[in-house]
C-alpha cells in the first residue's frame, strides 16, 4: 500500500528546506554586519581616545614654561635692544661727521654741534653768550661764578637733561683759594660733589671739565693767586681720570698766558677766540 505522502523527487529541494535555509542566511548576515558596526565604533572611540590624550599631553607640555626657552627669548629681546641702541649711535654718529665736514668746509658753525648742550661757568663763559655764539638759555654763567655755583641750576638741568654739559670755571675759584681749606685735591672733590647734585637728575649727560686758561703773565704777577693754574688743574684732570669724565685740555691754545687772546685786562677773551676754545671742547678726548 503507497503513503499518501511522496518524498521529493532527487535534486529537488523543498519549499520548507528553502525557507530554512533563507532564513538561516538572513540572520547570518545581520549577525555578521553588528559586528562590523560595533567594530567602527570601537576603532572610532578609540582613535577619539588617542587623539583627547594627545591634546591634554600637549596642553601640559607646551604651556608649562620653559626655563631655557624663556631664557632665550630674554637674550633674543636684549639683543634687539643692543642692536636698536647701536643702530641709534651710528645714526648720531653719522650726522656728527656731515656737521663736522659742513664745519671744516665753512658751511656751519662748530657750535652747531652745541645743540644739547649746556655750558657752566664764569665771565668768560658768558662770553658764548653774550658774543652770540649761542643762546643765553644755554650758557650758565656769569661774572664772579665759581664751581660752588653749579648746584643752583639742578632744577634747570632736570628739566633740560642735556646730553652734555661743559663746565669752565678758575680764576674766580683760585682768587678766591676754593678747596685750599680742604685737605688734599680739596678742589677736585668740591667740583665732583657739585656735578653729581646735577648727574642725579640727569645721570645720562656727559661731563666736559675745561682746564683753567692762565691770566697773561702782567695780571698774574700782580695777582700771584691766579699764578695757581698748574695745581688746580692736576685736580681738575685727576678727577677726569677717577670718573671717566673728559677733561678739555686747553693749555696749547693759551701757550702758557703768552697767546694774543686776552681783552685789555689780560683776563677775559677776545671774541674770535670763542670758536677756537669751542672746537676745542667738541674734539677733546677724541
């Protein structure tokens, strides 16, 4: 007797064998692309691990300061510097050589190169002014000055701060024997106790200390006081030398009193003397 029920012919597969085997591979597939899903994710949260460490590394790294680093921006900056203040020098010192050449070619005046300067002293150094040499404002004389005159104009030198200040005083000073009363190069320490009243409120200008042009030799031998020259100025160039300051040597130009540069009074000086003692002071020291 035959069952009701036939089997499928050979190579023959069911509709049932078919449904298996389809929904077998489905779910092999969506199982299959999980996996690679949850495979991004970990590589993606992981390269955003890496990539969150590595800031905070560098956040810690680079904005803890560094000694050497801020010791070589230091130098740098200071080298800066040095260069700005040299490039300022050559500058002045390149327009100080086209004055000097206008000067030696008679296209300027030497006392052009006064222009930041003040000049201290007595009637002879009023002389600057009052020949028109240059302005008033600008020379701090006047007659019967002496060196115990200089700190009167402090208030005047911390307003102007001159780049330099002469300074020529003497026969007041030796009439009148300032510093013999002190003990030894008594004069030399009462000038440098009255030009350091002025540098400490202009500690940037430059000092010029003329020596003392003798009276002609008639005066001083009336007058053996002003016969004193040789002795203050050893002090005077002595204190040059212990300061660094630039002592103007005026001992040729005078030739010892014997020079034609004396007023009638074989004291004061005659104007065309004037620009000689002035180029005098502008080349001292160099």
């Amino acid at each position: 007797m035959r069952s009701s029920h036939s089997s499928p012919a050979p190579g023959r597969t069911s509709s049932a064998q078919k449904s298996t085997s389809s929904k077998t591979t489905s779910s092999g597939t969506a199982t299959s692309k999980k996996k690679k899903s949850f495979r991004k994710k970990r590589i993606f949260l992981l390269s955003a691990a890496g990539i969150l460490v590595g800031l905070i590394l560098c956040f810690f790294l680079f904005s803890r300061p560094d000694p050497a680093l801020s010791g070589g921006l230091a130098y740098l900056e200071k080298q800066d510097q040095k260069d700005i203040t040299r490039l300022d020098q050559n500058l002045s010192g390149k327009k100080q050589e086209r004055i000097l050449k206008a000067v030696e070619t008679g296209q300027s005046s030497i006392f052009t190169l006064f222009n930041n300067a003040l000049i201290f002293g007595d009637s002879r150094a009023y002389g600057f002014a009052s020949y028109q040499y240059l302005p008033f404002e600008q020379v701090i004389a006047a007659a019967g000055n002496t060196i115990l005159n200089i700190s009167d104009s402090v208030d005047l030198v911390a307003k102007v701060k001159p780049e330099k200040i002469y300074f020529a005083y003497g026969i007041n000073d030796m009439g009148l024997g300032i510093g013999k009363d002190q003990e030894e190069n008594g004069y030399g320490k009462m000038y440098e106790e009255q030009i350091d009243q002025l540098l400490a409120v202009s500690p940037n200008s430059k000092i010029y200390l003329n020596s003392i042009i003798p009276a002609a030799p008639q005066v001083v031998k009336q007058t053996p006081r002003w016969g004193q020259v040789d002795e203050y100025n050893a002090q005077i160039e002595a204190l040059c030398k212990k300061r660094g300051w630039t002592y103007v040597d005026n001992s040729k130009l005078a030739d010892n009193g014997n020079a034609e540069i004396y007023a009638d009074d074989g004291i004061h000086l005659e104007t065309f003397f004037y620009p000689d003692w002035a180029s005098n002071m502008i080349f001292a020291g160099s």
